[in-house]
C-alpha cells in the first residue's frame, strides 16, 4: 500500500516531533519551513546592518571568532571560481560542491573551527551537503521578518528543565545544563534532527500560501496545498495536514488600550524586537506586562538603563527555577505522588501552601507582586533575578499604564513618570491565514477536540500541534499530540462522534472557567501529567502503574515517586522505545552531573545506624501510601 503524504507547516520543536511522528508510522512527511533553518522560535535572530534582513546566529564561536563567517563565505566564493563544481542532491535542494582533495581538505580545516552549534566533518553520519547547507543558509540567507514574527532575546533560557523538557526517545546529553540556554537548544535540536534523519524531509524558505480541502474531501478526506518558494508558487495534494506554527505567530500590540500613545515622543516596541539591553543604556524605561518574557526583559535593562518600571494590571506569583534542595522547580513538583495528592486535597488548601512556599522566599505584598488571583487560576512566572533587581531598586513596580503624555507615562495609582521608551511585553496571537474560511476546521473559539482535531470535519485528516498552554513542558506534549495524529491519519485510531466530541470540548471549557481566570492566554491552559495521561491514553502508552509495582517495583517507584518525565510515555504501546527504562532510571544521574563540576573528597565514615533505620522507615512509609493512592485511583 502506498505510503500516505502528510505535510507539516513549520520546522519548530512542534513540527520536529511531528515529521518524526510520521515517519514512525510509515508515513511520508514533506515539511515547509518559511525560514532558513529549524528551530522556530528557539533560533535567535538579529537585525542585519544589510538592508535590514534578519539573520540567524550561528553560535557564540562566531562572535568569538571575529568575521569567521565572512571567511566562510569569501573561501566559498574563490573556491568556486578555482575549481571545478560537481552537484549533489541534500532532499529536494540542490546544491553545489567542489570536487577535488585541496578543498575538501579546506572544507575540513573550515568546519573543525566552526560555532559548537553547527554540524562539523569530525562528526559521525554528518554528510558534506548538510553542512553546505546550513554555511548556505546562515550566509546568504534572504529572509526578511514578517511583522509581527515571534522573536527570541539572547539571553533567553528555557524555564522547564533539560529531563522534563526532552523529545521521549532522544534525552539531552547528560553534560548540559538543567535549563538550557536558546544556543544549546538549538544544538539538541539539531542532534534530534540529524540522529533521525528528519532534514530530509524539510523545504526550507518554503512559505505555505493555501490549504484547502479538495472537492472530494468527504470521500478522500485530501487537501490542497499551494507553497511559495522562489518566488514561484506550486500545488501539492496531501491526504493529511499536520499545522505546527504554533501559539507565538503574531505579536500583540493593544496600543488602542493606553491613551495618548500616538502622541509620546519616545521609542515604544513589542518585546518581539528586544534582542540585547545595550540600546536602552542611560534610559528611563517602561515595561508593560508581567509574563515571562515581561519580568526577564524589564531585568536585563535594569542594568543599563537609568531606571525600569514595571507595569502590571494584575500582579504576579514568581517560581525560582532552583526547588528544594537545588533541585530543578519542575522535576520537584511534576510528579505522579504530586498529581495525585493534589487530586485528593481542596484547591483552596493546594494554593495556600504554594503562595505560603512562594511568599517564604519574599513577600509578595511588600514587593508589589501581590496577585489580583490565586495562584493557580492564572499563569505563573518564572523568574530567578526579579526580587533582586526590585529590592536593589533597579526595577520598581507600578500599576497598569493609564495614559501617555509627551514624555512621561502616568499610572492609575495617580504617580506620573519620566520615560524614554516603552516595552510591550503583552505576548502573542495566534492565526492562520492559509486556512480557507470554514467554521467547521476552525471557529472563532478554536474549539478543537483535545486541542488538535476540528470536530466538525468530514474525515480528520487535519491536526493542530502545539495550540495550548501547558503548565509544564510543551516539546513531549506536543510530541504525544503528533504521535496521536498520526494513528488517527492511519486508521489506526478513532475519534469519537462528532456529537460527543462536541460534548467533551463543552465540558472542559466549563471545568476551566471554574478553575482559571476567564483570560485569552488561559483558554487553552493545560495540567501537565494530566493532558499527557488524557492524550497517552488515546494512543495506548500511558504507564500501568500496577503493572509495574508488580513486575518492576523499582522502575514503578521512579515512574510514581520521580519526576513525570516523557520518557514514561515510551515504556509500552506504539512507538515503545527500549531505551525508555533505562532513561527513567537514569534521569537523576543526568540532573547532577553538569552540577558536580567541582570533585569533592567525601568523608570515609559509615552513616549511623540511625541512618540506615529512618531509610528503612521511609521507603516503608513510600511504599504504603502509593499503594493506597493507587487503590483510590481505580
């Protein structure tokens, strides 16, 4: 039977697992990426000094190395002009090479100085075309940002952790960091996508125009889809469409909201347009908005500037990334023993200890944090540095913005300001203007069973990847979500009647209006192991807890008691990974190890008995409890 064709918008970390999905169930996946490269909104990007294109970083190296990429290019160039070319095919690109020993041989003296996150020759199973490919694209990109592109600062750092963040068949090397900057991001990335072959399967500088259904669709269940590359348009068919843009498409900019904006003689940008604190150096700056991006923006320009402010309408709870004990936030709090006793316990008493444990660290209230909700109605915020850079006074906390004046910004508590430059940090929106209009792919609430399939489709042949908000990592959530996809493109999985679909999409919008704050950036909010147990069970992989704690007792403690990391989603069912086990019982000695830099001489003494009987104890205690949560879970 002939392999179904499956396009994939968006070479991201949603469209990554997504081709991968694909090709583990024999599918074959064509991939369309509007950029130069993969890594979505990971792949840092500064504006050029050449006719304002955008450019990719290629790496710390190169800024360390001088002009090491206008060598690159230049040796190209001569190159070229010297020797003979031969062509060689990488995928559909064609591009050329030069075919004698003396430039293979520069080539090779080329690529061992290249950026850490580049491919090199010295690495296994990287072939020459792929990093032709990618010198290519770096140097002589012709990209241009659309407007309201999402865009990453340098500084950004992922705020969920290296095991709890990884694709579930493919761990972080144990050597990174637990939270990992965009630059090492972008090198597992491209580890992920070398290790299974999924460059491939990508068209880059590849923007998708139209999708829309074939006049058969109810019959075929196929679509059209019309790619602009080269300035040349061309129709594919597909018997499946997998949308992997995600959440951050287009800036939100509500200049409408704060009055007398137009007339402000200062700078004011979106967060998408902040890239390094140097500009705002001496400057009076306005930060508006209290989400992650908002808190580490107003931070790094505190540092340079003359004074931040920070604006919020709302407040804010702030999570440290380092939990009890130094561990990772994420890997201390998701876990199954976790989930569990929250289930059992009031919410009112869940928040208490949360804001309780938040508010040991500094009281909100006195730092003018205080939230307008509780905390877990509404999104958090990950930020290490705020408190510091508040009780040092670089950043001091106001109100919502009221209006603008020519020089100055006035706040609803009545205090007016000097500023030179305000910064929207008020997040993203989200759309797909290739789609055909048609409520019944997507109506004006994006009502989607489980966050993926349009349940008013004739087939479901269409699937959205990474539209939601989880509370935790979105890599694995959307990995599940594409593995999901995929069986039901194959037949392999039903979906319920549209009816019922329907019927469930109504009864999570209302559970969430109990539980969330009625808020846009809420609407598609997810619990983490919940959403990832919801779908995994669809798909047959969720774990048998049972199964285990009979079977493999000390495998079935980590899984239980241990952080809710993806790799527990490949232990059985489709696409089950030997390596899964193993990973599990691992990820603790991956958590330490680029930690334990510094060797230590331990003490040679025995640990007391008193020790050895509290240990007893509690694994006796451990052992108890998950045995009775388990019996009130069935």
């Amino acid at each position: 039977m002939k392999a179904k064709k499956i396009a994939v918008i968006g070479a991201g970390v949603s469209g990554l697992g997504a081709i991968k999905s694909c090709l583990e169930e024999g599918l074959e996946p064509t991939c369309f990426e509007k950029g130069s490269d993969i890594g979505g909104l990971w792949r840092y990007e500064t504006w050029g000094q050449a006719g304002g294109h955008l450019h990719a970083d290629p790496g710390p190296s190169l800024h360390t190395t001088g002009h090491l990429l206008a060598a690159l290019w230049a040796g190209w160039m001569q190159l070229k002009a010297v020797c003979s070319p031969w062509t060689l095919h990488d995928g559909q690109r064609q591009l050329t090479l030069l075919n004698n020993s003396e430039t293979l041989s520069t080539w090779h003296t080329v690529f061992t100085q290249c950026p850490p996150s580049w491919p090199c020759l010295t690495s296994p199973g990287v072939s020459l075309s792929e990093l032709t490919h990618h010198v290519f694209m770096t140097a002589s990109s012709r990209e241009t940002p659309d407007t309201g592109r999402a865009g990453i600062y340098k500084s950004l750092t992922c705020n969920t952790s290296k095991e709890m963040t990884a694709f579930s068949d493919y761990p972080v090397p144990d050597h990174f960091p637990n939270y990992i900057h965009n630059s090492k991001m972008m090198e597992y990335l491209r580890m992920y996508a070398r290790h299974f072959g999924l460059m491939q399967h990508i068209e880059f500088l590849a923007k998708v125009c139209s999708v829309r259904k074939r006049p058969d669709f109810s019959s075929s269940g196929q679509w059209d889809v019309v790619v602009e590359a080269d300035g040349k348009q061309q129709s594919y068919i597909f018997d499946g469409v997998m949308i992997c843009s995600g959440h951050y498409t287009e800036k939100h900019l509500p200049l409408q909201e704060f009055a007398g904006i137009q007339k402000f003689r200062g700078r004011y940008l979106h967060s998408w347009e902040y890239k390094q604190p140097d500009t705002f150096a001496g400057k009076r700056v306005v930060v508006i908005g209290i989400g992650n991006s908002g808190a580490d923006v107003a931070g790094e320009i505190s540092r340079v500037a003359e004074q931040v402010f920070l604006s919020t309408r709302r407040g804010a709870w702030i999570w440290n990334r380092v939990w009890d004990d130094g561990n990772p936030m994420d890997t201390a709090l998701f876990t199954r023993y976790n989930r569990a006793l929250q289930k059992l316990l009031p919410s009112f008493l869940i928040n208490r200890w949360a804001e309780k444990k938040l508010n040991a660290r500094f009281n909100h209230a006195n730092y003018g944090l205080q939230a307008a909700h509780r905390i877990f109605s509404y999104q958090t915020v990950v930020s290490d540095d705020l408190p510091n850079h508040i009780v040092t006074g670089r950043v001091r906390m106001k109100p919502n913005v009221k209006e603008f004046t020519e020089t100055s910004a006035i706040f609803e508590d009545g205090t007016e300001e000097k500023v030179d430059t305000v910064l929207f940090a008020t997040g993203y929106t989200f759309s797909f203007p290739f789609l055909e209009d048609d409520l019944a792919i997507l109506d004006s609430q994006h009502s989607m069973y489980k966050f993926v399939f349009p349940p008013q489709l004739e087939k479901p042949t269409l699937a959205f990847i990474g539209l939601l908000q989880p509370v935790g990592a979105l890599i694995p959530t959307t990995e599940l979500q594409s593995r999901w996809a995929v069986r039901v493109f194959q037949g392999l999985k039903k979906l319920p009647s549209e009816t019922d679909m329907l019927a469930e999409i109504n009864r999570r919008k209302t559970r969430m209006a109990k539980e969330f704050v009625d808020s846009p950036r809420d609407a598609s909010r997810v619990y983490y192991i919940d959403y990832m147990d919801e779908i995994a069970s669809e798909l047959g992989v969720k774990p048998n807890l049972l199964s285990l704690f009979l079977w493999d007792a000390k495998l079935a403690r980590e899984v239980f008691y241990g952080p809710c990391t993806p790799y527990q989603y490949r232990l059985q069912g489709p696409g089950k990974w030997t390596g899964a086990r193993a990973a599990i019982l691992t990820q603790r000695a991956r958590i330490l190890k680029p930690l334990r830099t510094r060797v230590l001489q331990h003490s040679g003494s025995r640990p007391s008995r008193w020790l050895w009987v509290r240990s007893v104890c509690a694994v006796i205690f451990l052992s108890a409890s998950m045995i009775i949560i388990l019996q009130i879970g069935h």
